[in-house]
C-alpha cells in the first residue's frame, strides 16, 4: 500500500471528484473534499518523512518503467510543496463550509467542492509527476477547474475575470507545450531525470533555447510574474472567499514549483545561468514587481485586490531569491512558497470572515470592526504583520534569508530594496488596520464576530505563521535540502 | 476634556492683529518690584563673590574678567534677536498644516 | 543572582495583565510592575546573559553591563514616576490603551538597553516605536492622529536602516553582537543614521517636536524618558568616540534654542528643549573620554527626571485647562501653586542651577570638552546653557503660572500628579545635592567634583547675568510676544515640500503615461490599421485592451526573450 | 530560381520546412486574433487556431517520410523493412486535443453566462459596464 502512495496523492481527490456530483448534496460534497484533503495532506507528511529520511521516492505508474511510462518522482522539493497544497487545502476546505454556503447557490455547492477537488488534485499532480507532458495535463486540470471556481464568484465581474484568466491560462500552458514539443524533438525524453542526462549535449541547439524561452514566458504566466500579472487581480478580488484564499496559497506557489522544475533540475543551473542568462531577465522582473505592485496595492480600496496586487509583489520575492542563483537565494524563494502560502492564506481567510458578516471588503466597509470582530481583525493583523517581515512571524525568516542571499553575492542595494518595500508592505497593511481600529464602526448595523467554523481554520494558519516564525529551523531544514537539490549540489 | 484641542487652535488665526500687548503682570507690581530687586541683588552678589573668589578658568577664555557674566548676557540679548529675525522666516499662520 | 528575571518581561507581563484588570486592582498592579521589575533589575549582576539561538546565529536577548544596569535602573525610576502620574486616567481616556501600551513601552526601551545582539535590538527597537505610537493616538484628535502616523513612519524607517546595517554586519564581521560599532563602512553609517533619527539629530530631528506635543498629556511624560535616551544608550555603546558626534551634538544643543524663544506651545517648546540636551549628551559621547562619557550618560539620567518633570507639570497644566500655548495661559501660580513650584524646581535643574540636578552632570560634559580639545566647541555649548535658562528656565514657568493673568481659574491637579512630580522633584534635588548618589552608577569610575567655588560662582554668573538680559529685554517690550503661529522646521520637508513633489511626481508620471501610451498607439495604430479599417469607428485599438493587452506582453514577453538569447 | 536560390540559400530551407511554417502562421493568426479581437467569441476562436497550431507541429514532428503505424508482425516483431514512426506524438497530442476541447467548452460555458450577465460579449462594452459599476 505505502509504495503507491505518490500516485494515490494525486489519485484520491482525482476519483472524489466526480463522486462529489452524484452525491448532490452540497454537506456530503464538502465531507469528500474534506476526505480528500485530509488524505493529501496525510499522504503528504508521510511522503515528505520518508523523502527526508531516506532520499527520492519513485514511483512507475501503471508499472511502465521510465523512460517510457511515467514516473511520479519525489524528492525533498516537490515533497514540499505537495505539503503547503495539502496544508492549505485542508484549512480552506474546514473554512468553506460556512464561506462557501453563503457566497455560492445552494444547487452549485457539490459542484463547487468537485471543482475544488480537481483543482487540488491538478495542483497535486504537477508537483508529484517526474513526466513533463504530466505537467502539462495536470496543469490544464488545475486550471480549468480554477476557472470554473473563479466564475463562482457573487459578482459578475468574477466572469470575466474567470474568463481572462482563461484565455492567458491557455495561452500559457499552451506555451509550455510548445516548449515540451521542442524538448521531445530534440531529445526524444519526457521523463524529467531522462532529460536532465540528454540536455547537455544538445545545449547549442537552438531549439533548446527557443524551448527554453517558451517554457520561461508559460510558467511566468502562470505564476503572475510582473508584467504578465494582468490576469490575477481581478481572478482573486471576484473570487469567493474561499477560492480566493486557495488560489494565492497554492496555484502561484506551483507555478514558482515548476519554474524551479523546468530551469533547475531539467534544464540545470549552469544552463540557466551561465548560458540563456536567466538572472538578467529575473532580477530586474522581480525588483519591478515588487516595487510596481507594492505601490499599487497602497493605493487599492479594496482590500482582497489589495492583497492581490501584493501576492505580485510577493512573487516577485521568490523570483528575486531564484534570481541570485545561489543555494541562499533558491533557500529563501522556496522558504517563502511555503511562508507566503501561510500568510496569504490566513489574510485571505480572515478577509472571507469579514465579507461573511458585512458582505464587503472594501476598506471603508470595514471601518471599526476592530471592535466588531476582534478575532477576525486580530488574525488579520498578525497575518499582515508576517506580510510585512516583522520578527517572530514566518514573513521575518524568508526576507532574513533573502538579504542573506543578497549580501553574498554583494548586491545589498537588493538588500536594500526587501527593507524598503517591506515599509511600503507596512503602508499598505496599516491602512486596513487604520481603517479597522481608528475609525467609527458606522453604528446602525449589528455586526458580530465570525463563526467558529470560519475563525478556527483561520487561526490555525496564524498560528502556523508565528509557530513557524520562532522555529524556523524545520522549514529553513527543508528548504535548505530542496535548495542543494535544485542546484545540483545534493542527489 | 483633553481629547479635545482647545477651541481656539481650530479658529482661523487673527492675520494681521498685531500680536497680543502684555497687560499689567499678573503678580502684584509690589511684589514684582521686590523681585527684580532681589535679582539685582544676586547679580552683584554673583560678581562681586566673582572677584573676591579664586577663579581657575579651564578655558582661556575664562581669563577675562567677569567671562561667565558677559558671556550669558550677551549670549541671550544674541539669541532673542537672532531668534526675532528667525520668525520673519518661519513663522506661518497656524493653520498651515491644516489641509494635510 | 542568576535566578532573575529579563528585565522587559516583568513589564509585558504587567502590560497583559492590564489588559485584563480594570479599577483599583489595576491601579495596585500598574504601580507594583516598574516597583517589581526594580527589585527584579537589583538582582541582575554585570556579566548575567541570557543567549538564544536563531537561524543559527546565538543571540543574547539580555546583557547586563554597567552601561546598561545604569540605563535599567533609570528606566524603572522613570517608568514609576510616568505609572503613578498616569494612575487617574479614566476609560473616556482611552485609559486601558495608553496603560498597556505605556507598559510595551517601558518594556521595549528595557529591551533595547539589555539586548547584547542587533536583532533583539532591532525587535525592541521597532515595538518601541508602535507602542510609543499609540500613546499619541490615544489623545484623539485629527491632528494626533496625523502626527502619530508620520512619527511611526520615521521611527519604522529608522528600524529599518539598523536591520539593514546590522544584517550588513553580520555579512562583514559573522557576528551579530552589539558592541563598538564605528563609522567604517556603509553598515556602521546605517546604524548610525538609524539611530540618529531616534537621537533626533539635526534635520533627522522633526519627529520629535511634531509628535511628543500631540500626545497625552500623560503619554507625552512616557514619551520624553524612553525613545530618545535609548538612542543616546546605542550611542555610547556603538559609537563613543566619534568626532562628529561631537559637531552633531553642538548643533542639537543650539539650534532648537531659537526655536524654542519663539514657539508659542509650552509643550512644544519643551520638546525643542528636549533635543538641546540630548545635544549635551551626544556631545559628550563623542567626546568619549571616561568623563566625558559618564557626563553624557549621567546628563541622560537627570534629563528624565528634570525634563520629565516638566513635561509632568505641562500635562497638569493641559489636563486642568486643555491648553498649552503661551498665549493662552498665565497666572495659574494662583490657583496651582503647587505645581508652579514643582516646574520650577524642574526648571531650575534643566538650567543647571547649582544644587539641582542638571548642575552635577552638564559641568562634566563641559569639563570633559576642555580636557578633550575642543577649545572652539566649549563656547558653543556654554551658549546652549544659556539658552536652557531662556526657554526652560524662565520662560516654560513664567508663561504658564505668571505673566500677564489669563483669568483662568482652576485647581491643583489628582493627587497621582502632584505625587509623581513630587517624587521628581526630590530626585532632582536629590542628586544635585549629593551627587555621589548618582555618580556610583556611572559606568567608570569618577573622580569629579562639580562643588568647588570656581565652577559654582562662574555658573551662577552665567545664570544671572542670561536671566538679566531676559529681564532687560522683556522690560524694554523688545522680548518677541507669544503669537500663535506655526513655525516651519525639518518637517516642513516631508510635510509640505514632500507631499508637493509626490504630488507633481505623480501628475508628471500619470501624464508621461498617457503620453507614452499615445505614442505607443502611434506606432501600433499603422500595423495594425489595416486590420482594423473595416471594424467600425470605435477605437478597436482600446476596445481589445484587457485581455488583449495581456497577451500582447506575453509576445512581447517571448520576443524579449528570445532577441536577448539570440543577440 | 537557381540564380536566386544560391543568392539567398534559405528560401531552399523555408520551402523544405513548410509544414513548421504553417505551425508559426497558425500561430501567429490565432495569437493576433487574441490580441485584436474584442468579441469573446473571436477570442476563443483565436485561442482554438492557437492551439490547433501546436497540435500541428507535435503531429509533424512525428511524421517520417514512408514511415507507417507501428504495427508489429503476426507474430509479435517488427516487420523487417518497414519504417515505423514514432506514435507517441500522435497520443500525447490526442490529450492535447482533449483539453483543448475542453477549454473551449468552459471558454464558451462562461461566455454564456457573461452574456446572460452583461448582456453582451463584447469585451469593450463589458469593460464599459464595469467601469460604470465601479464608479
């Protein structure tokens, strides 16, 4: 049993799915999603305990041995980020319950959790599978049933956002097809580790690097790297709470995962560094998403596009640490997949609080509700707080990583510009809390504090984000393993 | 009442009032004259104790008779006219800041 | 003893705590924390560490030295005398906000003076500043409000600046301890900037006079004893010795005087005093001599107590009547004698009048000046004790409790407040009188005698003859009146210069925008025209922006990307 | 030609590769008409010849010059002489189309329902409409 868990990773929620539509009814529905999550999340644990013990699992599906059949290959680096999926999956889904029943028809909630379970599933695939056209194939799960979460949303507007997104969500993976197509033509291999042997040899071919260049944009695309970021403002602000909360966590996250995937274990450092130049075109990327965006979402009214417009700006972060190409750099931006989807996901969950009870998220909506809601506001604080880098919260950990990695390699105006924009990230974080503890609650309306069922899975992130930020030396461990792996200096 | 500014700052200032003359003090002029007196007298007490008194200056400057009070003398009548002159300069009405 | 506590966690506890009582038990409480925390500091030794790790760096979270027991035994003083004057605060004060947060604070520059490491500098530092922040927002009012952000602001950017010169450190040196410092290499500037904006150096130093005026009256007094002298604590530890230290210091200790003649908020006006002694203090930490540098931290010592004081009997002052300006007070002797006496005393300490306290630290800096050579300095600073007299001196109580009568009538204030300043007072004429009390603290050992004839006589010839020409001046009506008025200073910068420019970067940037998206189409519009003809009048161009502009980054995107591999 | 084939050696290699020239027009149509077209209709129309595009140049890359199916012999081997090409292309475009169907069929699904929203699929007039909402 144990030997099939990577597939059943991926296999469980894929299965629950359907199920979640003929059972119909919308509490039945959300129990699977919530089987299916936990599951993940368990198998999870389990994969990442025994990857760091003993080193990469692999697993033959359908016992077609790789090169030829496909692999499901799991080192310290996608062990990982299956956990912050599964992690986050399961704290969203004990939040939907009450989010979802009130911002989604009755008649759509089994729909919703079977789209929610491809979308997990999807997310689950990309980082388990060893087989780059498995990406892609999972990657148009995850999406298309992203979409079709999105246009869930109260708004109408959340339909053409969903529908934005759906037209650069294909264009992206479409893009990373292209790239594959070129891999396979020039090499024959689509098992990651095959590939990683034969792409040295071919690596003047110019087909490599236009596959390369088509590979670079599609994942760029999907992770909203700055300026190819236009499609997630408005997916996220239109979103139902829930998805929303979700989707920052986890779908950027295994966008970042398949960038480092792509660039570093198949394609390699040295080809990315040394030959296509990939840090000249990250740096600067990365330093304008985080200034550009960090600016922007000061000057946002809404606070879940807000927070949008600062998960760019927090991307911009991971790209930034990938940029230094040193195992310090590759340490922070995979320290802060994780942090980041701890703390996005807690302010997204105590934002969905919020709209639970006053039906908006708009800064002026949520005037003195400090007092109103005070375990809502407080979860929103701490989360911002970690946002912002403060000590003791995970947001402190990875910027300390990635100044770290600036000053070795001697760029400390990098340095400079994390500690700059974390002030700016303070800017913007300040004028919720300003608008929730220094103005008059507007005092017709009965307001009362979220229910348990939405402030427990909220507070269970919050934690994690001070849990994490004091002990910091498992997660920094895991990162620091993934980090070697991926540049070549550990198996 | 300390939540409040006082009343008078939100008013709009008096431009062009010149500014408020100092009536009578508001200690009995008996007494105000006592005062001085009495100060005088320190001054003189302060320089005569000066001269009679074996001062070691630490500064060269303090080898000049009476240094400490001419120094503080002029120091001040400097300050409060310097300081006259700094208002043309920066004084503005108090409401300057007020459509931040 | 090595059972004690970390100093700053018996105030976090206090300060959870008073989250949660209310009434008298809070009261007791309030009083018992900075008395505990004393009894607990007594038994800290040199030498008694507390170390951590994190991230695989040891950090010392407490460090106990002279130089620090001297600045925690201080702090407990200072945050006993704030704690009582603050007792009477009632909820429509805002009271349980500015109690706990006025606990954070006192625990946080606790922190700050035992932290053996940059980053427990660098947290203590940074919750010194929100704390300390909420002290001013309690007061309520817009301008509190505006003011309170912008001092944030300042305080959180100089956070910052030490995180990145400390983290800047750690990369030359490996270490993270807080020791000597010095001015080599952009890190030691970085913390020297940042903690010269919590020193209010010159030009760094509006934060101060914008804010410490906007706060309670009794956050203000909390205000006053901890930000600044935590700056002046990192100062003598990282960087005694540094000439310019020594210029700095003479400028803080003579611009605000000019200000301070004409600034017509008492409290204001206190605040502008404020940076003139930490100019003392600076100087003589630049000065760095054992003399000089017990001088500076001794000054930091009494400079609690007496501008404390102040601030106490200014705040009594606006609590009983709401005001504060010159203009609008006087002849409140009449009806608050008692609170006039106790400012004079505090005024009478900050001058230097011998037998106050202010006397037996500020002759030590002044000795130490000579001894180091700073012949052309030693004027300069002798001038800046004059103009203590003029605005601290004579003109905080004249203004207030003499003058021309303002016809109001009040009453002394709560007996916490007369209590508070009561205890000050004593400790100003305390130490002025036997100074050995305080010199035992110091951290060399000093051999100094501030009470012989020449310094005592000299002192109050400069005294008398400062407060003579006051009188002269003020009889010849040739003293400037108190006007109400504002007084542009360093804040004028970011508050109207700044906020210009933003707003004329902005217009341009908006407009550069528009211009460049115009030309942008100019170009465009004949590739695409063709295609575009036969599609009706509405700007098609416009019309497929959305998602027809993302996806015309991401050819622009690849093309980029592939012309950069191929070129 | 001779005379403009040796000035200008690779019109022999365009005209050798067409079939990859067609994939790069395909291409280059469907992702102009994502960019010009307003109309979500056009939009998805522009995605699908996209799409088709890639599905061309997998299906190309698998095409050898005689080649055949890769069916074995009677009796389980390859027959000799027989050029077999490569059928894996041929399947994993197959999952290409299937998805692409796919996102098409949630392209227009939303389409749909924006029209029944807004009551247009226009983009220009969506945005026109949202920007009202906004304001």
């Amino acid at each position: 049993m144990t030997q099939h868990l990577p597939v059943l990773q991926v296999v469980i929620p894929l299965v629950l799915a359907p199920l979640c539509v003929l059972v119909r009814h919308p509490r039945a529905a959300w129990a699977l999603a919530a089987l299916g999550s936990l599951c993940a999340f368990g198998i999870a644990l389990d994969i990442v305990s025994t990857v760091l013990a003993s080193g990469p699992l692999s697993y033959d599906v359908g016992d077609w041995a790789p090169p030829w059949g496909i692999e499901y290959r799991i080192d310290a680096v996608n062990a990982w980020i299956l956990v912050i999926v599964s992690l986050v999956s399961t704290a969203v889904v004990f939040f939907a319950r009450a989010s979802v029943e009130r911002e989604v028809e009755a008649s759509r909630v089994a729909l919703f959790y079977a789209a929610y379970l491809l979308c997990l599933s999807g997310l689950l695939g990309i980082a388990a599978t060893g087989d780059v056209f498995n990406v892609f194939v999972f990657l148009e799960i995850s999406s298309l049933s992203a979409y079709a979460l999105i246009a869930l949303g109260q708004d109408r507007r959340a339909l053409a956002a969903a529908f934005r997104y759906l037209i650069m969500g294909s264009v992206g993976a479409t893009f990373i097809v292209i790239g594959i197509g070129l891999m396979y033509a020039t090499t024959g291999t689509l098992n990651m580790a095959d590939l990683a042997d034969r792409l040295p040899g071919v690596w003047h071919v110019r087909t490599i690097k236009v596959a390369y260049g088509f590979l670079a944009v599609g994942c760029f695309l999907k992770l909203a790297l700055f300026p190819l970021h236009l499609w997630l403002p408005n997916a996220y602000t239109f979103a139902p709470s829930a998805v929303t909360a979700f989707m920052a966590a986890t779908a950027t996250k295994v966008a970042v995962y398949m960038l480092l995937r792509f660039f570093f274990t198949i394609f390699g450092a040295a080809f990315s560094f040394d030959v296509m130049n990939l840090d000249m075109v990250l740096m600067p990327l990365a330093v304008a998403a985080i200034f550009s965006m960090s600016f922007v979402a000061i000057l946002q009214t809404n606070v879940k596009r807000l927070l949008a417009y600062s998960s760019v700006a927090q991307i911009g972060y991971m790209i930034l640490g990938i940029s230094f190409a040193s195992v310090t750099g590759l340490t922070a931006a995979v320290l802060h997949l994780f942090n980041h989807a701890l703390m996005k996901g807690a302010l997204f969950m105590a934002l969905g609080c919020v709209a639970y009870r006053i039906g908006s998220v708009h800064i002026d909506a949520m005037a003195g509700l400090g007092k109103r809601m005070p375990a809502t506001m407080a979860a929103f604080v701490v989360g911002g707080l970690s946002l912002v880098g403060v000590p003791l919260t995970v947001g402190f950990v990875s910027k300390w990583y990635l100044i770290l990695a600036a000053l070795e390699r001697g760029w400390w105006p990098l340095a400079v510009i994390v500690l700059i924009t974390s002030v700016m990230a303070l800017a913007y974080v300040w004028r919720v809390i300003e608008a929730a503890y220094f103005r008059e609650f507007p005092g017709d309306r009965e307001t009362r504090e979220a229910p348990a069922a939405l402030l427990v899975p909220t507070w269970a992130l919050v934690v994690l984000n001070v849990y994490f930020g004091i002990d910091a030396t498992r997660t920094v461990g895991v990162a620091e393993r993934a980090a070697e792996i991926l540049m070549g200096a550990a198996p | 009442m300390n939540e409040k500014r006082s009343p008078d700052s939100l008013q709009p200032p008096e431009a062009g009032r010149p500014p408020a003359q100092h009536g009578p003090n508001s200690v009995p002029p008996r007494w105000s004259k006592r005062i001085l007196l009495g100060f005088l007298g320190l001054c003189v007490a302060a320089v005569v104790a000066g001269f009679l008194a074996d001062i070691h200056g630490e500064h060269p400057w303090e080898e000049v008779p009476l240094f400490h009070a001419l120094y503080g003398f002029l120091g001040i009548s400097g300050l409060i006219l310097v300081s006259k002159a700094l208002r043309r300069l920066v004084m503005r009405p108090e409401d300057y800041y007020d459509d931040e | 003893m090595t059972s004690s506590l970390p100093p700053f966690l018996v105030f976090f506890v206090g300060a959870l705590l008073a989250a949660v009582t209310r009434g008298t038990v809070r009261k007791v409480l309030l009083v018992l924390v900075p008395v505990a925390g004393a009894l607990n500091v007594w038994g800290v030794e040199e030498g008694y560490a507390w170390q951590l790790e994190f991230l695989g760096y040891v950090l010392e979270p407490v460090r106990a030295d002279r130089l620090s027991l001297l600045f925690g035994y201080l702090f407990h003083l200072a945050a006993f005398i704030a704690v009582v004057y603050s007792l009477h605060l009632k909820k429509a004060e805002n009271a349980t906000v500015q109690h706990v947060a006025a606990l954070v604070y006192a625990g946080s520059a606790l922190g700050a003076v035992f932290a053996g490491d940059f980053i427990s500098l660098f947290v203590f530092w940074e919750l010194l500043a929100v704390s300390s922040a909420f002290l001013i927002w309690s007061r309520r009012g817009p301008g509190s409000a505006r003011a309170g952000m912008r001092y944030l602001v300042v305080q959180v950017v100089s956070g910052v600046a030490l995180l990145a010169g400390a983290l800047m450190r750690v990369h030359e040196t490996g270490t993270l301890s807080f020791g000597f410092v010095g001015l080599d290499g952009l890190s030691g500037w970085l913390i020297f900037l940042a903690i010269g904006v919590k020193a209010a150096f010159p030009l760094l130093h509006s934060w101060l006079i914008d804010a410490y005026p906007e706060g309670t009256p009794t956050g203000t007094v909390f205000l006053s004893a901890f930000t600044t002298k935590v700056a002046v604590y990192a100062l003598a530890r990282g960087f005694p010795e540094t000439e310019i230290l020594v210029y700095a210091g003479a400028a803080m200790a003579c611009f605000p005087i000019f200000y301070a003649v004409i600034e017509n908020d008492l409290r204001r006006t206190l605040a502008y005093s404020m940076i003139n002694q930490i100019g003392f203090m600076v100087c003589g930490i630049g000065v760095g001599s054992a003399l000089a540098i017990n001088g500076a931290v001794a000054h930091a010592f009494n400079d609690v107590l007496f501008k404390g004081l102040l601030f106490m009997s200014m705040g009594a002052v606006m609590h009983m009547t709401g005001k504060t300006k010159a203009s609008d007070l006087g002849g409140l002797y009449k009806t608050m004698p008692f609170t006039a006496v106790l400012c004079m005393i505090g005024a009478a300490s900050i001058s230097a009048v011998p037998l106050f306290n202010g006397f037996v630290s500020k002759s030590m800096i002044m000795s130490a000046l000579i001894d180091g050579g700073y012949m052309w300095i030693w004027p300069v600073m002798l001038f800046a004790s004059a103009g203590v007299v003029e605005h601290a001196g004579i003109k905080i109580p004249f203004f207030a409790f003499f003058a021309q009568d303002s016809g109001i009538r009040t009453r002394e204030p709560p007996r916490n407040m007369l209590a508070a300043m009561t205890v000050a007072a004593i400790a100003c004429v305390a130490i002025g009188v036997r100074p050995g009390l305080l010199y035992g603290l110091l951290p060399y050992a000093v051999d100094y005698h501030p009470y012989d004839a020449s310094h005592v006589l000299t002192q109050i010839q400069l005294l008398a003859f400062a407060i003579g020409a006051i009188v002269v001046f003020q009889l010849l009506k040739i003293y400037p009146a108190e006007i109400r008025a504002v007084n542009l200073d360093a804040d004028w910068f970011y508050r109207r210069a700044g906020a210009r420019l933003v707003r004329r970067t902005g217009d341009a940037v908006a407009q550069a925008g528009v211009a460049l998206r115009s030309a942008a189409a100019g170009v465009a519009r004949p590739m695409y025209e063709g295609a575009f003809r036969a599609h009706g009048p509405h700007g098609p161009l416009a019309r497929s922006w959305p998602a027809g502009s993302m996806v015309l980054w991401v050819a622009i995107m690849l093309a980029a990307f592939l012309l950069f591999q191929f070129l | 030609m001779s005379w403009a084939q040796s000035a200008f050696p690779w019109i022999g290699h365009v005209v050798a590769n067409y079939n990859y020239w067609i994939v790069i027009v395909l291409m280059m149509t469907g992702f102009y008409v994502l960019i010009s077209r307003g109309n979500l209709i056009k939009k998805l129309v522009g995605l699908n010849v996209f799409q088709t595009s890639v599905f061309l140049m997998y299906i190309t890359m698998g095409k050898i010059t005689g080649g055949t199916a890769p069916i074995l012999g009677s009796h389980g081997e390859p027959v000799p002489g027989v050029l077999y090409s490569n059928p894996l292309p041929h399947v994993l475009i197959l999952t290409a189309i299937v998805v692409g169907v796919a996102t098409t069929s949630v392209g227009l699904a939303l389409a749909v329902r924006i029209k029944e929203a807004y009551g247009t699929v226009e983009e220009d007039e969506i945005n026109a409409l949202d920007a009202e909402a906004d304001s």
